[in-house]
C-alpha cells in the first residue's frame, strides 16, 4: 500500500496541525432549553468552568508552547466573558464565528441565521477590532444556506465538514475539516443524568490522538483537534493535551497554523479545478 500524500503543504512539510477550541461554554445548554423551565443550574455551572477557568489553563499552555489557536466563539459568550475573550486576542489567537447562542443551522429559519452571523460577528469584531473570517457551525450541521450566507457576510473559510482530512472546496468556500476522532467532547463530555458513558482517560484519548497523527503524517493531512475549554480545561486534560503537543514538538517537518491560515493556503494553492484532479486520483480516477 502506498502513502502518496493526498496534498502538499508548505515548505515541503508531512503534516498541518491545527489546534482549534469551540469557547461554548453554557450556550449549547441555554439554547438546548430554550422553550423549557431553566430552573436547573447543575449543568450551567459545569459549563461555567470553561470561561471561569478553563480557558485561562488553555491560554497559559498555548503561550508556553508558542502556539497559535483558533477560538470559536459565539456571540453570547463575548456579551457575557469579554475578559476571557480579550484575553485570548491579547494572546494573538484568531476568533471565529459559532453562533449567537450555539443556534442549530438546521433548527432556524434563514432569517434567524443571518442574524445569528451578523450580530455575532459586530459583537466579537467590537473586541477584536479586526474583521473576522472564519465560522464554524454550532453541532458541526450545515445547510447550503449557510454557505450562502458565508458568502454575504464576508466570511472567507468553514469549519465543520468531514469530507477529507485535508482541506477542499465546499460551496465555493474553502473548508477546513473537522473529525469526531480529533473532538474531546465524545471522549470527555459528562454531564450525569444517567449517562450511560463514562468520560474516557486523558492517557487512553491522547494514544488516540497521538495514532491519528502519526498517520495523518503518512498522507500529507490536516491534523485538526477541536477542544472545548469547558470539558478540556479540567487538570488531567490539560496535562494529557500538553504531552500530546510535546510529542508533535518533536518532529520538525509539521506545520502549525491557524485555521484562517490553512483556509488562506488551501485558497492560494490549490484553486478548484487543481482540487478535483486531486479528488480524482483520490478515487483512483484517470490520474490514478
Ligand atoms: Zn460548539
């Protein structure tokens, strides 16, 4: 079997890390139970510890390794933690879109979505004072309206789809792909009420990760973790996403970029028509 990378970065680098964090925090809960009594605050606490707490670990690790991350955050958790959010642009991350209240695109109306990206995108660009570009979708659905509204709002990449593991077109937007196996919430996300499934060990998710990577490197792809302070800011993971980024550390072919960076690259080389040769080799095609 042959490991011909599926496409190139650059400088002539294996592989492209990314390391992106969905700054949640109580919003997929709020709009969740948006039409019941939410009296409860069992889980609105937990998810409280990422803007508490969580986030400030996540910053304090990237700083230590010279890294820069991509936040997503939505509209809500600016309005409410503006001082976690400034302080990840004092730390010179990239922010991008997910949301005002973690909305299901497949759960609003077209007019309810414009909105979601507008009023987010004045309220985190308020704080950052530079425009943002990237989105991801709240839940990792998509709709083609959504792209349609990507394009009218300016936006220049998404972040939410699974059809390779390297970047591609989609829509006419570069999309720069996510996987459930590089997301801590199947691995970690515990939130009681009888859950069947315990959260699994950080030294157990970070083998899995660490095998993801090493063969990522063997097909030239994106290695794109998605975290979420609120569920990776807990002690045990933040240590087990330190020996992770140790390990990469090591290697000196691998590139580490923010998700706007990788979308720009994708958009600069690899135009649309290039990408379906490549896609046609990919399915031993004429090029195969
Ligand atoms: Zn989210």
């Amino acid at each position: 079997m042959s490991h011909a990378p599926t496409y190139r970065w650059p400088n002539g680098n294996a592989v492209a890390v990314s390391l992106s964090f969905d700054f949640d925090g109580e919003t997929p809960f709020l709009w969740r139970t948006r039409d019941i009594n939410r009296s409860v605050i069992g889980e609105m606490e937990q998810r409280r510890f990422g803007p508490r707490v969580g986030i400030y670990r996540i910053l304090d690790v990237l700083k230590q390794w010279h890294i820069k991350a991509t936040f997503f955050v939505p509209g809500l958790i600016a309005e409410r933690y503006p001082e976690a959010v400034e302080a990840i642009v004092r730390d010179q991350h990239e922010i991008g879109l997910h949301g005002y209240v973690h909305e299901r695109v497949d759960e609003i109306d077209d007019g309810t979505l414009d909105w979601t990206i507008a009023a987010a995108k004045q309220k985190l660009e308020d704080i950052t004072g530079r425009p943002v570009c990237g989105y991801r979708s709240p839940s990792w659905e998509m709709t083609p309206a959504v792209f349609a509204a990507l394009k009218r709002h300016g936006l220049t990449y998404d972040s939410s789809l699974m059809g390779y593991d390297h970047p591609y077109w989609m829509e006419g937007v570069p999309e720069v792909p996510v996987q459930w196996l590089l997301d801590d919430a199947i691995f970690y996300r515990y939130v009681g009420g009888g859950q069947a499934n315990p959260p699994q060990r950080p030294s157990h998710v970070y083998r899995l990760w660490e095998e993801e990577y090493t063969g990522l490197r063997a097909y030239g792809g994106l290695f794109l973790l998605t975290m979420h302070p609120w569920i990776s800011g807990r002690a045990s993971r933040i240590a087990a996403l330190e020996r992770l980024i140790r390990r990469i550390r090591s290697h000196h072919d691998v590139w580490w970029a923010t998700c706007q960076e990788v979308a720009d690259y994708h958009s600069t080389h690899y135009v649309s028509q290039f990408h379906e040769t490549a896609s046609e080799r990919l399915w031993g095609g004429p090029h195969g």
